[in-house]
C-alpha cells in the first residue's frame, strides 16, 4: 500500500493575496483556504494554525453522531 502524503501549497492570487491548497499524493486538490490572506506569512500562520488543531478533530456522520474514528 502507497503511502499518502499530504502537502499545503501556497497559491499567489492577483492583488498580492495569497491562499493554501492542501493536496494529497497524485497532486489532487483535497481542500482550500476560504479566505485570502494578505501576507504569505499569514497565510503560512494560518497553516500552522490548522495542523496544530486538526490533531483534536473528531469525527461525525452526517447526522451529527460521533463515531469511534
């Protein structure tokens, strides 16, 4: 079995704005920014931010209910 390994892209948009791309091993786009920032280094912060917080995730169904994940 490949291991998937997960990368953040920062994307440059026009304006000086910048937005991340999480993407998975082939490249594929999994998830984006919502919003832009105004600085890379901001960008780059709210990055840090998420990898420090998505570790506490927990997992629901559709109908709310945790589950043993």
């Amino acid at each position: 079995m490949r291991e998937i390994i997960m990368r953040f892209v920062l994307v440059p948009e026009v304006g000086g704005r910048w937005l991340w791309v999480l993407r998975d091993t082939n490249g594929d786009a999994v998830c984006q920014s919502e919003s832009t920032f105004g600085t890379r280094e901001r960008a780059i912060q709210a990055i840090q931010e998420i990898r420090e917080t998505v570790r506490q995730a927990k997992v629901f169904d559709s109908l709310g209910t945790p589950t043993d994940s």
